[in-house]
C-alpha cells in the first residue's frame, strides 16, 4: 500500500475517534452520519430515549392501573416523534442534491451485491475466476433464482470490513474480474438464461498491474460482446456507477437506476480536481450538479430507462425491503424482455445505445 493511501486512512481513523468517546465499543456503521441527516438523528434519538422511558415506566406485574396512563402518555409521544421523523425524511430526500445523493450512494450500510444476492435470489451458486490469470473478489459472479426465474447475476462488490475492502479493492475491478464477467455472460448465453448485473464501482482500479494486464482492452471487448449476446440483460445502477469501470457490465437491454445512486462519466472529485485543481466541498457540489449524474438526470437524458424507488430514506435504512423493489422491478423487466426473439434483442441493444448523446440544432432566427 502506498504512502498517500496509509495516510489517508490514518487521518480518517484520527477523525471518527475523536468524534466518539470509546473507539472500541462502536462499530464503523454505528456512528457513521451525514451530515444533512442532523435533524434526523437528534429525532432517532429522542425517540430511542422515549422508548426506553415508556420500558422503565412499565412494571413486570401489577400497577398497571396506576401506570397505564403514562404508559399512553409516553406512546403517543413516541408516536409522535415517529411520524416528525418520516416528515423530516420526505422533505430532506424530496429536495436531496446531487452531491448529497453521491454520498448516500457511498453510504457503508448501503447494500452491495452479495446483499441482494442473500436477500432476493434462491439457489445461488458462485461462479470464480477468469480462466486465464485468477479471481476478482470486486466482481462477483453465479447463477442463481430471482423471483423463481433462473439466470445470471454479476455484480460489484465493495466490501464492508476494512480488510473487505482492501480485498475487493473497493469495488474497482481489475482485468480479471471484467473477463470473468464476460465468461459467465457466455455461459449463460450458451445455456439460454438471462443475465441481471448490478454495478456499484467509482470506477475501474487504475493500477499498474490492472494496466500491464489490459485494462482498457477488457472493458473494451466487454462493450463488443455484451452487445453481441442473444440473452436478455438487465443491468442495474445499485449505488455508484463510475466511468467506464460501470459500463463495462452494464450494456443491457433494460438499465435501470435505484433512486439514490449516481451513474456518470467521472466521480465529483475527479472532475473538480481536473477542472479547478482542487477537490473540497464548494468544487466537489459544483461539480456534482454539473455531471447532472443522478437518477433523475440520467432518466431525462434517456440515458437510463427507469428510476427504481428506495424505502424512505434510502436502501441502507431498509435493505430488505430495497432488495422487494429491486426484485419486483427485475422480474417485470424480465418478464417483457423474454417476449423478444434473440435477433429483436440484439437489435433493441444496439439501437438503444447508438442513439444515447443524440441532439437537435436548431438554428437561431434573425429577429423581424
């Protein structure tokens, strides 16, 4: 590991340690906050000192005539305080920014693929390797049942842990991982069943080795074949979808969007760090507003074809039910898609990304 990421992470540790009073009691999800999210934490936290006031003023046997009506009292204040909290949510995540939005896409208790793989799929057996240089853990791929329909599933993994991440290099795929895609896209082809990939990656690992081993031309020849491919593919933006390192699975048929991910050429950061030589908040917002990289953009650019909406929230307050939506929504597209011979899909693909970037020029009029 290089100097400049040891330091990073020594900083990082620095900080969170001095925010909290015991570092070895609290784990890094525990304590980890945005911070628009301020009003509804102070409420999460009324609300939890509420609850365990109403506990206490509960006796295990007899009184409770004498207690019922603070019991009730204590209830309805609860109550209360619950329903300001999904008021407070609405309102924060209706207006939510596009740099806000990057980081609940980042947030550490968002679901990640191996998430949705336990939570939706059935039958899940784990396909490794490329069959020419060895495994990417920051790919994964393996058949397996969604909503009772048999198909492929490839998709980035982040890690949770801190040695998770440094495994699977934090969702950035090297070479391997985009051959051992393409391998098992193959196979399913073979074998007739659709392909469903999730894509969560700032980007595809720019290291030396990754570039030795031909990064750009396995990303290159992934774009080609998965054009090529007589199944239906639905591919799915789960939180960041960066560059090329996203693209690189996700040419399908149908692309969809979760509500609170982003999908875009370059992250905020390393646009503000090409364009003004500084990566900080004030670039790092502009910038975000700039690559118009959220859902919404994305589908009124007719870049994706469908937002996928999240629990209220975002997907990492209610993975379970994030992972319901997800499901009903590949089912569907699935469900349409199988309508389609092989030739009407390979043509729909095609056309479908040939005309992305497509504009009209209007000439201006002289004025009468």
């Amino acid at each position: 590991m290089c100097d400049c990421t040891l330091f990073a992470l020594e900083m990082v540790q620095f900080e969170v340690a001095e925010s909290i009073p015991d570092w070895n009691e609290v784990s890094m999800s525990s304590f980890y906050q945005l911070a628009f999210e301020k009003p509804i934490i102070e409420l999460e936290k009324r609300i939890k000192e509420a609850q365990g006031a109403a506990g206490a003023e509960i006796p295990a046997l007899g009184g409770v005539a004498e207690t019922a009506g603070a019991t009730n009292e204590v209830s309805a204040d609860v109550a209360k305080l619950v329903e300001e909290r999904e008021q407070t949510l609405k309102k924060i995540y209706k207006n939510l920014s596009p740099w806000n939005t990057v980081r609940v896409a980042r947030h550490p208790d968002r679901p990640q693929t191996r998430d949705y793989i336990n939570h939706m799929t059935r039958d899940f057996c784990e396909l490794a390797g490329d069959r020419r240089f060895g495994d990417d853990p920051a790919l994964v791929t393996g058949f397996g049942r969604i909503g009772g329909r048999k198909c492929l599933i490839v998709g980035h993994q982040k890690g949770k842990t801190t040695q998770e991440k440094l495994a699977c290099h934090f969702g950035c795929a090297h070479p391997e991982g985009y051959r051992k895609a393409l391998e098992k896209m193959k196979k399913a082809e073979k074998f007739g069943l659709p392909i469903v990939t999730l894509v969560d990656t700032p980007g595809a690992y720019p290291g030396l080795g990754a570039e030795e081993r031909g990064q750009a031309e396995a990303i290159a020849k992934n774009l080609m074949e998965m054009a090529r491919i007589r199944v239906p593919i639905v591919s799915i933006v789960i939180g960041e979808g960066g560059s090329g390192g996203a693209l690189g699975i996700a040419v399908g048929d149908r692309v969809g969007m979760l509500a609170y991910s982003w999908y875009s050429v370059i992250s905020p950061e390393g646009c503000a760090a090409i364009l003004w030589k500084e990566a900080n908040e004030t670039t790092n917002t502009v910038a975000a507003e700039a690559l118009h990289l959220t859902a919404r953009d994305n589908m009124k650019l007719q870049i994706v074809d469908d937002v996928i909406e999240e629990p209220l929230g975002g997907a990492h307050r209610d993975p379970t039910r994030a992972s319901e939506l997800l499901q009903d929504w590949i089912v569907k597209q699935l469900d349409e898609l199988e309508k389609l011979s092989p030739e009407e899909l390979v043509n729909g693909r095609y056309e479908r990304f040939r005309k992305l970037g497509e504009f009209d020029e209007q000439a201006e009029t002289a004025p009468v």
